[in-house]
C-alpha cells in the first residue's frame, strides 16, 4: 500500500529550493524525511538535507511514496528504470516518459550535490552501489528502448567485475549508440564478445575523474 506524506512533510516538500531541492523545515520532519528516501543529509558541513530524486518526483507530483516497512524491499513502490527483460511490456506513454525524465533531472541534481566538485558529468556515488539501474537509467532517458520479456531492445545486468555493468542490445548499431549514451553520461565502455557464443556486449564502468 502507498500513502502520500503527510501535511507538514508534503510543505517541506513543496517549499524545497526548485533549483538545489535544499529542505527547510525542523530535525524531526527532515529525518523523517530522510527515512522515506525523500531526502537525504549532505555529508559536507553545514549538512544541509536535500530532496533526492525520489522527492522531487513528489513533488512534481508524478509518484506516490511508498509506506515504510521494514520488509519491504528498497525499491517497492518508487520509480524503477527499466533494466530490460521485465515481464511486462515497457511502459513507452507520456507518463513514463515524464518519469523517467524527472528521474534524470534528479539523478543530475544528486550528482551536483554529492561529487566533491560539484560537477555532472559523471556518476556519483549512489550510482556506484546502483550500477544497473544507474546504467539502464542512462540509457531510457536518451530513449533507448528497453528489451521486453522476448524481443529487442537493451538489457543491463550484473557482472562479476567490481563496478562493472553488462549491456546487451542484438542490434548492433544500437550497440554501439547505447555506447555512446554512456559515454556521454560519464561512464568508462567498451565492447566484447563472449567466447562460447559471440554475442556481443558492453562493459560500462562509472568514471572516475
């Protein structure tokens, strides 16, 4: 079951600063937000709290937050890219669309505010412990259409390499611009092939510096 947040959180939410999502509001709204995912504690001094990507898509208004629970998995309930494989056909609407879009937009922000330097142009640290939905993320933003359960399309998995994804797409012109997707979002690609059956493939690590 999903819950909207309270009053006194949705206003907390609502009065973030539109541009840096910095929160104002007292210790216990903020840590409450921080333990629904909304927010989160900038590690540097003054530690300021600020929206995370799932806040600002509250407060635009394009998501419900899920209830916590304790056995609930991390995901349930909030935005997920699409990996490719699901056993649902892709969603490819307008509303996914603006989804996936808020998403970005706030993945950007996350990475302005938590790289020492401030800078976008490469992933951070939450997309270091989220490598497949970083990646996939990458990729459904710039369009990039999501493999269903049996036909084309890219799909990102895990590897046995630290910090390392695996992105497949059988055609391989598409490959190569699933590449060049990201590259273009601050990760470190090349291309291989598996030795028993010659499939082509992409191994994406974020970039450092």
């Amino acid at each position: 079951m999903t819950r909207p947040p309270t009053a006194a959180q949705r206003r907390v939410i609502d009065a973030a600063d539109p541009v840096t999502g910095r929160l104002r509001g007292t210790e216990a709204q903020l840590a409450a937000l921080v333990k629904r995912g909304l927010a989160f504690r900038h590690p540097r001094p003054p530690h300021d709290h600020f929206l995370t990507p799932e806040g600002h898509r509250v407060r635009q208004g394009v998501m419900q937050v899920p209830e916590p629970a304790a056995e609930a998995p991390a995901t349930a309930g909030v935005f997920t890219a699409r990996v490719g494989g699901e056993e649902a056909a892709p969603e490819t609407g307008p509303a996914r669309r603006r989804e996936v879009h808020s998403a970005w937009q706030g993945l950007l922000e996350l990475r302005r505010m938590t790289n020492p330097d401030g800078a976008v142009d490469r992933p951070c640290g939450w997309e270091r412990t989220h490598l497949v939905q970083a990646a996939a993320l990458a990729l459904e933003a710039a369009g990039h259409r999501p493999a269903g359960r049996d036909d084309g399309g890219y799909r990102v998995r895990e590897t046995p390499q630290p910090e390392a994804v695996a992105v497949y797409e059988p055609d391989g012109e598409a490959l190569r611009t699933c590449a060049a997707t990201l590259e273009g979002a601050g990760w470190q690609v090349s291309e291989h092939s598996e030795p028993r059956t010659g499939t082509r493939y992409l191994l994406a690590s974020p970039r450092r510096a």
